[in-house]
C-alpha cells in the first residue's frame, strides 16, 4: 500500500519520510502545523448527541 500523503507532507516540509526505510520524522515545521491543527480541531468541534438522551 503506498502512503501518498506521506510524500506530500515530505514535499511540504512538513514531516521528513524515508522511502526506503519507511520512517517518516519530524522537522522544524511539524510542531507548528500540529499546534494549528490542534487549535483548528478545538474551534471546530461539535460535540455529538448522547444517543443515550434520545431514548
């Protein structure tokens, strides 16, 4: 199975991913896309209805 997004985040610089050793690493700018995923993720969220209220 070939992992695309792995490329792609090594073309952006986002993660260092190795081919032929399948190890994917961290870079400089990894930490700072987390954060802003992190953040993104929290002002998006929507919490799911309790199923269990619905009954």
């Amino acid at each position: 199975m070939t992992q695309v997004h792995l490329e792609t985040l090594n073309e952006l610089g986002v993660a260092q991913y190795d081919d032929r050793s399948k190890q994917v690493k961290p870079t400089d700018a990894t930490y700072p896309l987390t954060r802003q995923i992190r953040w993104i993720t929290t002002e998006c969220y929507t919490p799911a209805e309790d199923s269990s209220e619905l009954k």
